[in-house]
C-alpha cells in the first residue's frame, strides 16, 4: 500500500465528518465534503508514470499536497459543529483519544478526467467482426469495467459516461470499439433497409431491422448501430429509433475524407450529399471537431482532423494546432479547444492563456504566445 492510500485509509478509518478544511495562511477554502467521509469511495489512481488524482464515484481531482501552520488531529468518532448542536445531551466537555496529527494535506482541485487514454487502449484491438480472422487471432489486451477502472485516471461515472460517448459496446464481457469500416458497413446496412421500406428515418422499428438484417450480421451489432446513430423509444409497445441526422452525415463525411490528404471543398460538399441517405441534409456545421476547411487556398480545400487525435494537455493541444496553422479565429478553434475547458471556464478565457489576438482583414484571429517549433 502506497504513502498516500495509507493516508487516504487513515482519513476514512478515523474521521467520522469534515465539514471543511482550510489554511489560515493561503485564506481561502481548499477542500469541502459534506456527509460522512467514510460513506465515500474514495480512490487514488494513476501508473508510476502518471500524477496520481483522487477519484470519487462521479468526479476527479488533482491533488497537491499542502503545508498548513494548524496543527491536524485526527480525533475518532469525531463530530462536527453542526452535530454536536443537534445533540444537546452530549453539551459537556469530552475526553477524546488523539490517534495522530499531520502538518500537512491532500489540496485538491476538481480537473478535468484523463480519458484520452480509453480510447487508445480500445483502438489497439478494434471489432471487425464475428468472421474477421485478425480478432480471432489477436494476441492484444481486452477491457472489463475493472480492468479500465483500474488504468483510467477518471471517476466510474466519468468512464462509463465516455463509453457512451465514444459508442463502445461489450462483447463477451469486453468493452470494445467498432472498426470503422465495420461500422460503416453496419450503417450502410439500416439505412439501405430504412430506405428500400421507405420508413420514416424518425420511427425506424426495431425488430424488423433484425428480422431482416439478422441474417447478415449479430443481431446485437444491428441493435448497437442504432443505438449508436439513433434515440431509442417505445410507442405502443414496440421499440423504435429516431434516427440522428447529423451524426449520420459526420460518419459518411468521415468515410469520404479519410482516403484523401484534402478534398476541393465544392468536390466535397457534392460528394458528399449525394452519399448519404435519401432525405438527409448535409452541412459544413456537422463536421465541428472533425474536419478543417482552408479558406486561404485557391480553391478552397478541407481536410480531416479530428479533435481525439490531439493531445489531452492545454499548452500541448495549442502547438499542435498553432503548428497545424499560424491563425485560427475563434470559430475555427472553438471545435478543437471546448473539451479542455475546467469547469466553469470559458473558451475565451483559454485563447486568452494560452494564444495572442490580433486583427487581420477586419476579423480577429489568434496565434501562438511562444514561437512553434
């Protein structure tokens, strides 16, 4: 057991309620916790390579450790104010036993959950399929809730929320991600069925989709395709999907971007509307946090660039993007920089850190505050 899951133990074994700790010195509130900390599940993660963060069942937070010029005791079955106020028959002066004293605590501040690492660790080994030779012979790790609480820097709320996200499924126990030409593949079989039966692409039934499809593919990879690229509903009984237009117009975006280094973006928009299903709309704005369009160039071009395959850090994320382009404008760069914002933090407030502004054609832009190498 490390130094600081032995204080953290420590804390939960003899402390019946903190109602607040705070350094007369710095003058300002560190750490709140109301209730019990001993009804908490508090725990610490991290490799020997990572700094450790304190996690809690929904919420992550940095940790520092802190001096203090108040000496902590740490008293059993302590109670707090407000307790001993509740208890009027315990008003007399108490005798209590001191099991230990510190000089020292655990500052923490809420930050944002690590989770770019969950996605690494599923892409080593994506789905391509109950057929694909490669899955069966795959000599890469799988992923159980435990195995990823375990190596996550995040609470499991956080994680499994980012399941979601990131459209993860379980297969024989394992979380896994689809390959995305399998998922393509998938796609492509709903909405070719949607349209031979020219259902509504808001009220698409689910159990036709696996009486039909079921043959082709698991009927649980249908089912995740649609739960995937669509909201789920029952209406007099039966289950079925409103379909996701926007999400279904971003994947097809994808597919056609991700063959070319950048696309004429006129060629593009054509291409690609006449891609996807019948009755579905396309728009620049779909692809925010997928793909850039350069409107400097003659023509006009866009590319692929996704926002998960930046870095997680703040000042590393700028320099990759400031060494993708000199000068972004706020519209541009908001896609790739919204996930880094703390809470309560504007995106402003980042560009105003990290970047510089200035004027350019009557339009503001921004650029690096250090040279980029």
């Amino acid at each position: 057991m490390t130094q600081m899951q032995k204080m953290v133990k420590h804390f939960r074994d003899n402390i019946s309620g903190i109602s607040r700790m705070k350094s007369r010195k710095k003058k300002k509130q560190v750490c709140k916790v109301t209730g019990k900390l001993h009804k908490l599940s508090l725990i610490i993660r991290g490799e020997k390579d990572e700094r450790a963060v304190l996690c809690s069942k929904d919420k992550t937070y940095d940790m520092k450790i802190a001096d203090t010029s108040n000496m902590l005791l740490f008293v059993p079955g302590c109670k707090t104010p407000e307790e001993l106020k509740a208890d009027q028959a315990s008003c007399n002066i108490i005798h209590s036993q001191i099991a230990g004293f510190s000089k020292n605590y655990w500052e923490l501040r809420r930050c944002r959950p690590k989770l770019k690492k969950l996605r690494k660790l599923l892409m080593e080994d994506p789905y391509e399929g109950p057929d694909s030779r490669k899955d069966q012979a795959s000599t890469f790790s799988k992923y159980t809730t435990e195995d990823l609480l375990n190596l996550i820097q995040a609470s499991e709320e956080e994680i499994l929320h980012q399941l979601q996200v990131i459209d993860a499924c379980k297969i024989e126990g394992y979380w896994r991600i689809l390959d995305f030409d399998y998922e393509m593949k998938l796609l492509n079989h709903v909405t070719q069925l949607i349209d031979s039966e020219s259902w509504p692409l808001s009220k698409v039934p689910l159990c036709a989709c696996l009486e039909e499809l079921g043959s082709l593919e698991p009927r649980e990879m249908i089912e995740h395709i649609l739960l995937s690229y669509g909201r789920k509903y029952v209406d007099d009984g039966e289950v079925f999907f409103e379909m996701h237009e926007d999400k279904i117009c971003r994947a097809i975006a994808q597919m056609l971007l991700q063959n070319a280094v950048k696309f004429n973006l006129s060629e593009f928009e054509e291409v690609w509307q006449q891609s996807v299903p019948e009755g579905m709309t396309t728009r620049l704005d779909q692809l925010q946090g997928l793909a850039l369009v350069d409107k400097s160039s003659r023509p006009e071009t866009i590319f692929l660039l996704k926002v998960e395959d930046l870095p997680e850090e703040n000042q590393e994320r700028f320099n990759s993007l400031f060494g993708i382009r000199e000068k972004w404008t706020e519209v541009d760069i908001t896609p790739y920089i919204q996930d880094l914002c703390a809470e309560k933090q504007t995106v402003g407030a980042l560009l105003t850190k990290y970047a510089r502004s200035s004027m350019l054609n009557g339009v503001k832009v921004y650029n690096s505050r250090r040279p980029i190498s």
